[in-house]
C-alpha cells in the first residue's frame, strides 16, 4: 500500500518525551517511565496552546457485556448486557504550519459496526429466542445522530475536514467512511467518501492488524474493511505525534496495539479521549460506587479497571491508562474526577442499575465550530 508517513505532510510532529518508553524492561520500570514521561510532555503540551473549539454529538447506543467492561470486576447479579454510547467528536485547531484543521474523531457509521462478528454472532443469538431482539432493540439500542448529519447540524461540508481519526479500528468499516471502489454485500453501488478527500490518521499497527488478522483478533473487525479504498486515503504515523498546539494522538498500546488517545488542551485545561475504559470507573476505580469496581481496586492494588473485551496485552494497557490519567487535568465541576471522556461512554440509564456511571461528563464542548477553515 502507498501511504502517507511524513509527518510534515499533515503538520504534525514527533512527541520525544515518549521516545522509547514503551521498550523499557523490567515492566515496573516501564510502567515508571511512561508515567514519568507522560508528566513531563503536559508541562510542554499545555505551555504551546489550545485548540480553536471542539463539540461532541451522539451517535448510537449499542449493547456491550458487562463482564468485558470492567474485566468481571462488578459482583451483583445484572443483566449480561448493558450500553455504550458511540460519540463523535470535531475538533478545530492549527497545525504547527499554522494552517487550520479540522479533525473528526470517532465517526462511528453503525451499520458498518454490525458486521463485525461480535455484533453479527450476537445478532444471530438472540435472533434464536422469541422476542430476545425486539427486547434489546428496545432496551439496549438507540439512534442518535449519523455522522454526516453531525455535520450538517455544526454547519460544516464535507470539504471541510481534513482529517478524521479513531482511536482503533474496532468494529470500524473503513470503507463507509473513506469510500470504495467495490460495491459492499447488500449495497448497490460504490460507497463515496464520507468526508470528500479528508484523510484517516491511523497507526500503523491498527492498519496492520486489520490487513493481517489474528484469530484472537478477527470478532472486533471488520474483516474486508480495506476492500477498494484507497491507500493513499490513510495517513499512518507511528508513536506519539502532535498535530498542532493543544492537540495530540497519544499512542497507547493494550487495548489494541496500534491503540491511540486524542489529548486536547482547552480553556478547562486537558481532557484525554479513548476507549481504555467506557466510564470513569475504569480509570478512577477507588471512586466507583459500581459494585465490586473498588473491591477490584483495593485487592488488586491496582489504579485501574481496564474495558478488556480483548486483552492483547494487558499490562500495556495498564500503562497506556496511566499515561491517559497523567495527562488529564482534574475536572471544573467536580475536582475528585479527571477529565477523560471515554470515546464509547457507559450509559447513564437507570434501567441498568446498578451498572451505571458513577459521574460522567456526557460531552464536550469549547468555542465555535466553523466552515470553511481550508
């Protein structure tokens, strides 16, 4: 594939502070080290600058077991499912050519999320017991927003992105976002660009796990996903990189190893997005009132409850969260909780109590999204 790797092509750069932190041995001592560069990089992060604005809209509530969401932590009886909600985020900013930017993270398309095997193999479970999909339709799903209707709502084209970005490739079609020259199964023509000729960031690993898949891998992709799109659609960085005062794409293995955290400095200071965990229990566990979060705390000694639905490697995910909590700034309304809003947030619905949110954030929202930046 002919891709885009010079970070200068997209106005980016480096982040050094993290330079071979990843590779350090023993673990403790990597833990210590991504800790400590992670602390050091915010003091330089926050000294360059804000982003111009960034909004937040829902997309989609979808189910989720509970046992993968806080690595079978909670210990009451519950229902086996509870609900995520898919949340895409714009964010406008200036690169470090000084040319504005806008980035769309998160532009979750749902009907390409159902053809991930999870989801199809969960589909055709329940389709087995009468009323089992009517019931989690009802319970479990809801629709908000697609992400081209986000657009419309913010006042924004197509041709108005540049960039678009998730922090791993999940239950992503790529091909409903960048378009493809292959007609997808149960579709009649070619899709078209979601985004006109707006580019994805990815990591190289993510691409490279999706092209190449694992068995232990393959139920949270979308196998054929690459299927007719065009490889210089895909501007792949390795690492960390920055791509302009206030905004960075942190890399945070674990979850999945080309895994990636947007980082935004904003007048409340920084606010860190990943889909590590699904609430703030997961990264603030000594603070959940979800039964048995802190109980997982207290007798693991640990700082955190990782979303392990995967687990390819667990204690890089450890890290990858400690690296998240470090760069976050405590949040205005509440000082206790930092401000890490979860890419796909556990839903604060009563009906899954007592699995439910101990405090969320619910969204972001800073200065004014305009048209017609490029």
């Amino acid at each position: 594939m002919t891709l885009t790797n010079s970070l200068s092509d997209i106005g980016a750069r480096a982040i050094p502070e993290f330079d071979g932190v990843h590779d350090v041995w023993p673990r403790g001592d990597r833990l210590r080290a991504v800790r400590e560069a992670a602390a050091a990089y915010k003091v330089r992060f926050k000294a360059q600058g804000q982003i111009r604005a960034v909004k937040s809209v829902d997309i989609a509530a979808a189910p989720y077991p509970v046992h993968y969401a806080f690595h079978d932590a909670v210990s009451v009886p519950t229902l086996p499912l509870i609900s995520m909600i898919n949340r895409m985020i714009v964010v406008q900013y200036d690169d470090f050519d000084g040319r504005p930017r806008t980035l769309v993270f998160e532009p979750t398309m749902p009907e390409g999320s159902a053809e991930a095997p999870f989801y199809a193999n969960l589909q055709a479970l329940m389709a087995k017991v009468p009323g089992a999909t009517k019931f989690a339709e009802t319970l479990m799903l809801k629709y908000y927003n697609e992400p081209g209707d986000v657009l419309d709502q913010l006042g924004l084209r197509p041709e108005d992105i540049d960039f678009c970005t998730f922090d791993h490739l999940h239950v992503q079609d790529p091909r409903m976002i960048l378009g493809s020259t292959e007609v997808i199964d149960g579709e009649s023509e070619p899709r078209q660009p979601l985004f006109g000729d707006a580019k994805m960031l990815v990591h190289s690993r993510e691409l490279a796990t999706l092209q190449s898949l694992h068995p232990m891998q393959w139920a949270w992709y979308v196998d054929g996903g690459l299927g007719g799109v065009d490889p210089s659609k895909f501007a792949t960085f390795d690492g960390d990189i920055e791509l302009g005062p206030g905004i960075a794409l942190l890399w945070t293995p674990g979850h999945t190893d080309g895994n990636h955290s947007l980082v935004l400095n904003t007048p409340d200071g920084v606010w860190v997005s990943s889909e590590n965990g699904i609430s703030l229990d997961n990264w603030q566990p000594e603070l959940s009132k979800i039964p048995g979060v802190r109980k997982y705390h207290e007798h693991f000694g640990r700082e955190i409850c990782p979303n392990a639905n995967t687990l390819e490697d667990s204690l890089d995910q450890y890290d990858s969260m400690i690296k998240e909590k470090t760069m976050a700034d405590p949040c205005k309304a509440d000082p206790r909780w930092l401000q890490i809003l979860p890419s796909t947030e556990l839903v604060p619905w009563k009906r899954f109590w007592p699995v439910v949110p101990t405090f969320c954030h619910g969204g972001i929202s800073y200065g004014e999204i305009q048209a017609g930046l490029r």
